[in-house]
C-alpha cells in the first residue's frame, strides 16, 4: 500500500552557500498569485549540456581514435577499419545513452525551483526565504547547476559553450584533413597518393560516424533519459515523497494559469468585435467554445489547487502556499473576463431588444404589406439571436455565481 511522507526535508545550515536574491519581476508575480514556477533547466538545455560533453570527450579522444581507425586500416584495411569504426559507434551510443541519463536524472534535481512568499523548493528540500528575499541553495544545487553553466536567475552560457566547442572540433577536423594531404609525408608517388586518398575516406568515415552519433544518436538518448527520469520521478511520487508531488501540482497550477491567460487573450479577440455589433462568422458560436475551454482549465486549476491544500495542510510547513491568495488571483482571472463578456452580451441583447420595439413600432404605423412582411421576417431572426444571447448570459451568470462560491471557500 503506497504511504506518504508527511515531513519535507529542509536545507541545513551546514549545506547552504551563498545568498542569492530573488529578481523583483519574480516578487510581484508572488506576490499577485501566491507562488512561482522558476524554470532553471529546460529538457532542450539537457540536451544541450549532453552534446557539450560528448564534444569535450571527441576533442580528447577524437584524434586518439582517428589514429587507431588509421592503424585498423593498415593492419585490416578495409574490413578492419570497418569493424573498428562499427565497434567504437557502439560504444559511443553505449556512453551518450549513460550520459543522457545520468544528465536527466541530475537536471530534474534543480529543473525547477518554487518559490512562494514565504518559501522555496529545489532539489527535492525546502528552504525558507530569509529577510530582502533571498534564498541560499544547498551546495549539491549549487554544483549541478554550475555543472551546467546555470547560474540561479541568470541567463544560461550553455550555448556559448557549445558555439566554442564546435568551433574547436571544426578546427581540429581541419587540421586533420591539412595533416593528411600536406604534411604527413606521403604523395611522392602514385602509390602514395593513393595510399593518402585512402587514409583521408578513413578519416571522414570516422567523422561521419561520430557526427551521425551527435546529430541522431544524442537526440535520441535524450528523449530516452528523460523518460527514464520520469518513471524513476513517478516511482518516488507513488512511494510518498510529498516535496515531489507538491512540485508536480506547482508546475499543474502554472501550466493551468498560462492557459487561461491564452484563453483571455481569445475570448478578448472576440468580444472586440462584438463590442461593434458584429456577430459575423458565427461569433456567438465562438465566444461560447472559449468560455467552454476556460471553464474546463479553470476547474482543472481549482482542482489541483484543492489537491495542493489536501497534501500540504497536516504537513509542518501548511504556511508553504497563500491558497487563499492564489484563489483570489485565480478569481480574478476568471470572473473579469467573465463579467465583460456579460457586459458586451447584455449590451448586444439591448441593442437587439431596441431594434425589435423599433420593427414593432413600424408594422403599427406602416400600410406597406411589403414592408411589414420584410419586418416581421427580421424580427424573427432577431428574436432568434436574442435567444441565444440570453441564453449564454444565463450561462455566464450562473458561472460568476460558482466563483463568487469558490471564493467565499475557506482553505
């Protein structure tokens, strides 16, 4: 039966390095919404840091095995260069395979790092934020994340890193080529000259090896090594550890809150046009699909806010996360949106309202059977769209009454 931690680990005093302060763009959002995401790490920066330290070991040991490809060639000429070439691929694959992992594994240690106003969490511990927000990480966070050329709030210097290395390895890889057709002492005959030509096949058959390795192989493994983090991550989540789990319901939250500002940018599209009177192009049809996919995110929001109250509440840290402030933020982002699109709709219903009385007021005073019969077909068309217009202000009503209830909850 699956059991739950119920005490966080926090970061000693012993393990704590320098003080860092927390940027002011990332109090505010604190300080609107209760909490923060701070992605550190990105699955593409994995990938990054793996191919800079297959690229360290190539500028090592490349010219090592060129060398040893060179003496295959001559021992087995070419069924030996092909069985090496064959057999240092496989090992190649072998290690950046251990590398992607071995890399996942550590990057999902300080990927993300959740800060609240009172709080933060990284590396699987939490730490309280000491006076002028500052945070001081545990030394292992520190080293992974210079490890990969991560400073905490930063900018990343893993792409520098790569350009230099790639520019190193294209010079080696010249220089190779150089050494081969000028210096190397052969060419004085034909048998020579031919005895060069193939030494240089020999040398960018390896290179082409080793690149295919870098451009495919290193793709590939990193794919795989995420997925063995996550089911390692999984397993440590489905045997309790509540630091984990809190963190996953975190990322929810703001994957959710990211979605329903994408959401408020649509329905905003919309409602500028129907602010003209402009329900063109099925306009009603497509305000009523947004307020569709904001009310499914904002029930997935509300419900992993509620999971994020149940795990933490009987902990020793239940003041990591202002719920109550995240509830009020998420209020906000849902009912004023909600509150405007009422707003436009019980406008637009006036409008039409205005324009049947006005139709009406005609057929009275008109003897023109031609016009009544043209009035009274517009009439039905009117009252038709102010049916449906009702109706989703019905809808809208009665979803501001929900949050008005989410938000008079006590956490």
């Amino acid at each position: 039966m699956k059991t739950k931690t119920r005490e966080f680990e926090e970061i000693k005093q012993s393990e704590k390095t320098e003080a860092i302060a927390i940027p002011k763009s990332i109090l505010d959002e604190v300080g609107e919404k209760g909490f923060y995401v701070y992605e550190r790490i990105s699955n593409q920066e994995v990938k990054t840091s793996i191919q800079i330290d297959f690229m360290r070991m190539m500028r090592i040991f490349g010219p090592i095995g060129i060398i040893l490809a060179f003496l295959s060639f001559v021992i087995g000429n070419i069924f030996g260069v092909i069985l090496f070439i064959g057999f240092i691929s496989i090992l190649m694959v072998i290690y950046v395979t251990i590398l992607s992992i071995y890399k996942s594994i550590q990057a999902s240690k300080i990927s993300n790092v959740i800060i609240t106003n009172k709080y933060f969490s990284v590396n699987k511990k939490i730490g309280k934020i000491k006076d002028k927000y500052l945070i001081e990480l545990d030394k292992q966070s520190t080293i992974l994340g210079k490890s990969f050329g991560e400073e905490l709030f930063l900018k990343s210097n893993l792409g520098e890193k790569k350009k230099s290395l790639s520019s190193e390895l294209v010079s080696q890889f010249s220089a190779g080529a150089s050494w081969i057709f000028r210096d190397s002492g052969f060419g004085n005959n034909r048998k020579e000259g031919s005895f060069k030509i193939m030494l240089f096949l020999v040398y960018i058959a390896f290179v082409i090896a080793m690149g295919i390795i870098y451009f495919f192989g290193i793709f590939i493994t990193a794919i795989f090594g995420i997925f063995i983090n996550f089911l390692i991550k999984s397993y440590l989540i489905w045997k309790g550890n509540l630091v984990l789990l809190i963190n996953e319901y975190f990322k929810d939250i703001e994957k959710y809150s990211s979605n329903l500002k994408e959401s408020k940018q649509i329905l905003s599209k919309e409602l500028e046009q129907a602010k003209e009177n402009d329900w063109s192009e099925g306009r009603l049809t497509k305000i009523n699909k947004g307020l569709g996919t904001t009310n499914k995110i904002a029930n997935k929001a509300f419900d992993e806010s509620q999971k994020l109250v149940e795990e933490i509440r009987n902990s020793e840290y239940n003041q990591i996360f202002d719920y109550n402030l995240y509830n009020s933020w998420l209020n906000k982002q849902l009912s004023e949106p909600m509150q405007g699109i009422y707003d436009i709709l019980e406008e637009n219903a006036n409008l039409i309202k205005n324009e049947i009385l006005k139709n009406n007021e005609t057929l009275q005073n008109s003897n023109d059977e031609k016009l009544k019969g043209h009035l009274e077909l517009a009439n039905k068309r009117l009252e038709m769209k102010k049916e449906q217009i009702d109706s989703q202000k019905n809808n809208i009503f009665l979803y501001l009454q929900k949050i008005k209830i989410n938000k008079d909850l006590k956490v």
